[in-house]
C-alpha cells in the first residue's frame, strides 16, 4: 500500500472520528466509550496476520497471546457494551408501559 | 486460503469500516445506541472471516483454538460482571488490546523496510505499552487493589523527564537499526511510563484517564495498521483515536479540569490529593424515622443518587421510596451530575439497571435552579458532586467542577456509610451545615427502613 494512500485514509478518519462524536450527551458517555473501547479490538486482524506468518516457534507463541488479548477486547467489549445498551432500551419500553 | 481476491478483500474491509462508523454514530443517541453497537459488533465479524479467507495463513488451528478460548474468557466476565464494576472491565478490555497491538508491531519488526514503516512500528510498541499498563494500574485503582488517592514519590517528574528522552531515543534507534533488542527496551520503557502516568492520578480523575488511554489504544491500532499495510486497522484505530480524544475533553469539562490538569497537575502538587482519615467534627445524624418525616411533609423533593447507592445496590429500594412519596402527592425527582458514579454517564446505566423510568432522571444543567424550591435533598451515597468545596475553596482539588447544589434545599439528608470522604478523598462542608442530617448505614437497609416509616407516617 502507498504510503500516501494511508495517509489519506488516516486524515479522513479523524475528521470522521471527530464528527460522529461531538454532540452525545453525557448520558451515553459510558456506553459511548466501551463501545469504542471494542471496536479497537479488531487488532484481533492485525494479530492473526502475525500469528499465520510467525515462521518461528517464540513469535507464533507472542502473536498467540496477542491473539488472545485482543479477542479479549473486541469480543468482550461488544458484549459489555450490548448488556448495558440493553438496559437503556429496558428502561424505555417500562417507561412507555407505566404512560399507557 | 486466499480465496478472496484483493478486490473483495478490500471490499469487505471498507464494509466493516462503515459499520465501525456507523456504530459510533449509532451509539451517540439512545434510540439507535443499541443497533449501531450490534453492527460495529457486524463490522468486527466480516473484518476477521476477511483475514481469514484473504491471506495466506500457516497455524489457522491454533489460531481459531486461541479466538475460542479468549471468547470462552471474555463472555462470561462481561455477562457477569457487576455494573459497578463496569468502568474496571472497560479498563481492562482497553489494557489487553494496547498489549496487542504493541505486541503485533514488535513482530513486524524484522519486516518493516521503509522509514514509515519503521516509525509506525516505534510508535505502536511504545503507545500500546503505555496504554497496557496504565490500563492495570488504572484496573487496580478502581477495584481498589491499591489506593485510590494519587501515588507520589520524590522525583517522580525527573524519572518521568528520564523516561521521555529514553523513549524518544529508543525509538530513533529503533528507527535506524530495528533490532528486538531495541524493541524490547522500547516496549519496557513504554510500561514504566504507563505505571508513571495512571499512579499520581487522583481516584476521581481515573474514568478520564481510561477514556484516555482508549483514545492512545486506537491510536496504536491504527499505527499498527500503518505497519500491516491494512486499511482496516488503520481507520478503525483512527476512529476510536479521534473519537477517543473528543470524548476526553468532554468528560473532562464535565468534571470542570482539563486533561492536562489531571495528567500532569499531580507532578505540580494541583491534582485531586486528599485525606482518608475519619473526621470528628460534630454532625447532626438522625434515625430512619426522622428521615421519613422530613420527607413525607416535604412537598418536593429531591433526590441525588451516588456511587454508594449503587454498591449497596439500592436503586430498586430508591425507587420504591420514589413511589411512595409520589404516592402521598410529594413531587419527586432525581438529580443526575453527569459523573456521578464511577464513569461519566455511568448512574444512568445504574438507574436503568433497576428500570427507574428515564423521565425522573434530570441533568445538572436541569435540576439546578429546582434545589431553590425543594424542602428536602437527598443524597445517598454521593459525595464529591454535592461538595461545595467546588466553589468556594479555590486552593481545593475539586474547584471548579460543576457541582449540584444540594445545599441549596431547606433540608439536606445525607445517606452514608461512614464519615469516610467520596472517592476523591475530601472533606464535605455540607455534612457540618446545620440544616444537614446524617443518617448512617447501608444505603439498602436505611432506605428500606425509611420506606417503611414513611408507608406508616
């Protein structure tokens, strides 16, 4: 890949970071920065390029563990994420029960 | 395996990173916060099944067995895990993913040819260190493994100066001969200095500084895509290092400091220091049934919910007491600071947690001017949002954040454990006030017994 290329993928997503986020309010920060916290665990990709091309035995064993640590991330930060979003949607669904 | 052509690679890469996009934006709003994370969650699915299918990959076994075991770790931790405990978890989730990445670029090491390249590589060994870390300590301090209050010793800065020139310097030579060696000390320098920067943070500047380190985490991330050559790392790392940043500032604003107040304010004796020590000042306490009078010929009254309620997993008992008091015609609303809790945002999902309906729930900015009017507030297991020290002790750590003004009712009921200080660790002028009391005890077993004197009034 052209290093200019990446360059111009990485200037047009902090414009984009910036802008997704600049109006929540504070009630979602803490789901807001979970999520977030999740999605950089797709390092998982980066990991499992390294662990399929570790030609030697002590790589293969580091990129495993990196392997391992950013399942952790990314899946446990989904599911993190989605059990508290679930609460909020919880929270909206009585609220409409007790109006009715 | 490379069943996919490069096109369809690249393709199914940008798909995922329009989900990334769309589940960040989808997150800013409670309508669509729950969709936009189920397709960031879409994205992250194509992005791996992609690596699989479009690279040629030895060891693909042993790979799936570690997904499955991380998997089998992680699910059950997050599905289990306390709400409370929720900005621990986020820490940690943060932690290993800067460890990865560090650990990815410190195997590229021997690939990267370019001087690019190279420099990325430096940078996402050095930043994921950092990010790992700071993420324990960070870990530590709100599972209160270790003290909470800012860790300080003599030349702490000096070190701190040492570290920086050591890290700039390893990752020139980095740069120039990219050995393993190097690669290593950098890696081990970019640890030090993560344990250096979390440890002088005060116990209430910490959420910060895991929004912090998540923004340094994607920035490795996308640095490490830089280093892979792979468009999805690299905008999805950006993504969260660009969000990451914004979300600081503004948690940090909430809380009335600046960030770099609070990561270097320490180092010049201004960050959130405080005493544990137990106060004996005379305070007015009270018995339940005290409580429940002052509550039940109130006519308005408002309720300041912190950290302790939570602990005490009281929320539904609140409530219940909520209802009560509605019940006898007594308007009742909660008054949310928004970093009440351990997290900004984080008593909402508390509330949630125990379906306290969103309509009672009232923003700082919202609730502020009704305190004027209200015969009683009434905190429980909050203490730093009601602190007036906020405002009227410009030497205090905590000046300058907005604060509720709890003060301002006729009538202050305090619910707390013990005379121990918040989280922050500083004393409350409002428990000496003469309109205050004090009622002492778990929050759950006094409000239960509040409740029940108010049910009897």
């Amino acid at each position: 890949m052209e290093s200019i290329e990446l360059l111009t993928y990485f200037v047009l997503a902090v414009f984009v970071g910036f802008e997704v986020v600049s109006k929540v309010s504070s009630t979602l920060h803490t789901p807001l920065m979970s999520g977030a916290n999740a999605i950089h665990g797709i390092i998982l990709v980066g990991a499992i390029v390294v662990a399929g091309h570790a030609d030697e035995t002590w790589k293969l064993v580091l990129a495993l563990i990196a392997v391992l640590m950013a399942t952790v991330n990314l899946v446990g930060g989904f599911v993190v994420t989605d059990r508290m979003l679930e609460m909020f949607g919880g929270k909206k669904k009585s609220s409409e029960g007790a109006a009715s | 395996m490379s069943v996919l052509t490069e096109e369809v690679e690249a393709l199914l890469y940008l798909f995922a990173a329009v989900c990334f996009i769309l589940a960040l934006r989808g997150l800013a709003s409670p309508k669509s916060a729950r969709r936009g994370n189920l397709l960031g969650a879409l994205g992250a699915v194509v992005g791996v099944a992609t690596v699989f299918l479009a690279e040629e990959l030895s060891n693909v076994a042993l790979i799936l067995i570690v997904i499955a075991v991380g998997s089998a770790i992680s699910v059950p931790a997050s599905r289990m895990v306390k709400m409370t405990q929720m900005p621990q978890l986020v820490a940690l989730f943060n932690g290993v993913g800067g460890g990865a990445a560090a650990v990815v670029a410190y195997l590229e090491l021997g690939a990267a040819d370019s001087l690019g390249f190279k420099i990325a590589v430096a940078f996402t060994i050095f930043v994921g260190s950092i990010s790992f870390s700071g993420s324990v300590i960070t870990f530590a301090k709100l599972q209160e493994m270790m003290t909470t209050r800012p860790v300080m010793f003599a030349g702490q800065q000096y070190l701190m100066a040492l570290l920086t020139v050591a890290a700039l310097a390893g990752s020139v030579l980095l740069v120039l001969q990219g050995s393993f060696l190097l690669g290593t000390a950098l890696m081990v320098v970019g640890l030090v200095m993560g344990v250096l920067l979390v440890l002088p943070v005060g116990g209430a500047d910490v959420p910060i500084v895991i929004s912090l380190l998540n923004a340094m985490t994607g920035l490795a991330v996308a640095a490490s895509g830089l280093v892979l050559g792979n468009t999805l790392l690299l905008v999805a790392g950006t993504l969260v290092g660009a969000s990451g940043t914004i979300l600081t500032r503004a948690m940090a604003s909430a809380m009335g400091r600046s960030v770099n107040n609070i990561i270097f304010g320490a180092f010049k004796g201004g960050s959130t220091a405080g005493s544990t020590e137990i106060s004996d000042r005379p305070v007015k306490s009270g018995s339940a049934e005290d409580v429940a009078i002052l509550l039940g010929y109130a006519q308005r009254v408002i309720v300041v919910p912190g950290y302790g309620l939570a602990v005490a997993q009281a929320q539904h008992t609140m409530y219940e007491l909520a209802k009560a008091l509605e019940g006898k015609g007594i308007e009742v609303v909660f008054g949310i600071h928004p970093v009440a809790g351990r997290m900004p945002g984080h008593m909402n999902v508390l509330l949630a947690e125990a379906n306290v309906p969103y309509e009672v729930l009232q923003e700082m900015d919202e609730v502020n001017p009704q305190f004027k009017t209200a015969d009683v507030c009434l905190v429980v297991g909050a203490n730093d949002v009601v602190n007036p020290a906020a405002k009227t002790t410009p030497g205090s750590p905590i000046y300058g954040m907005p604060i509720l003004d709890a003060g301002e009712a006729k009538q202050v009921v305090f619910l707390k454990r013990s005379m121990r200080p918040g989280f922050a660790g500083i004393e409350n002028e409002l428990l000496y006030e003469p309109n205050t009391t004090l009622l002492f005890g778990d929050a759950k077993e006094t409000l239960s017994k509040v409740l029940s004197a108010v049910k009897a009034l």
